[in-house]
C-alpha cells in the first residue's frame, strides 16, 4: 500500500528532535506527503469496498475530506479516531501538548477538513506559495494516527475485517 510510505515519511520527520525544536521549519512539506497518504489511504478503502480507481478518481480527485466523509468502511475512520485519542493521550503524556481536547474526534475531523482545503485548493496551498494569513494544521496526531491504521492494515486484512 503506498499510503503507507508517505505516511511513515511524514511519521519518521515528526519523531526526530529537529521537529520538535522547529515544528514550523518543515510544516508544509511534512503535511504534503501527510496529505498524499491520507489520499491514497482513503482511496484505497474506497477501492477495497468496490468503486473502480477511476470512479474514485473522477469523484473525490484530490478531496480528503469528501474521501473521509463518504468512507464505505465505517471501520477506517473508527480506527483512525481511535488512533488520534491514543496519540493525543500520549502526546499529553509526554508533555508535548498542554491540555486535553474535550471534543477530540470533531476537533481531529476539523483538522482533516483543513488538511484536505489545503491539498485540494486551486493551485494547492502546500506545493506553493500561500496566500498571507492561511495557518495550517499541525501534522503531528492526524500523522500518527493515519500512520498506524495504514502500518496495521499491511500486518492483516484491510481494516480489521
């Protein structure tokens, strides 16, 4: 599954110090290759439950959101919510963030919609300039929790099924 490479790229950079130093220096670039595989998870789901590739193609194009919001595998998102708890507890854990969220899964779905605005505008915002005031996501938890559903779904059948 390609979804995996780009999401453990992205999983490999946010783990090293220079990150955790610098979160900012390497946001863009991190949350394109984040966007890729997130994409082709999605799509892949969406392949696995029976739309053809170029069915998926025409419809969602480079639409994250959409592809998360239409997932045929109400066990995808399931997982990858569940991931984002756990990575945010443990983020919390670590001291890496301040506090907890209240509302986690709207808030990681809010970052999915902005990740996916960011990939899918007109010109993409994350492979070119953008314009003044446009604030990104930040990759950390919507990478780790992507990340581990497509590392597992390589170990078992797609999804836990």
């Amino acid at each position: 599954m390609n979804s995996v490479q780009y999401l453990a790229m992205a999983n490999l950079v946010i783990e090293t110090d220079e990150f955790r130093r610098y979160p900012r220096k390497n946001n863009r670039p991190i949350l394109n290759t984040l966007a890729v595989g997130i994409e082709l998870l999605l799509k892949f789901a969406h392949v696995h439950c029976g739309s053809t590739v170029e069915a998926v193609a025409s419809r969602y194009r480079h639409n994250i959101w959409k592809l998360w919001q239409e997932c045929p595998d109400p066990a995808l998102t399931h997982l990858v919510l569940e991931a984002a708890e756990r990575s945010y507890a443990s983020a919390l854990a670590q001291g890496l963030v301040n506090e907890p969220i209240a509302d986690l899964p709207e808030q990681f779905c809010e970052a999915v919609r902005n990740l996916s605005t960011l990939h899918n505008t007109g010109g993409s915002q994350l492979r070119y300039l953008a314009p003044a005031g446009v604030m990104a996501t930040a990759p950390g938890w919507l990478t780790q929790a992507f990340y581990s559903v497509a590392d597992a779904c390589l170990r078992r059948p797609p999804f836990g099924q």
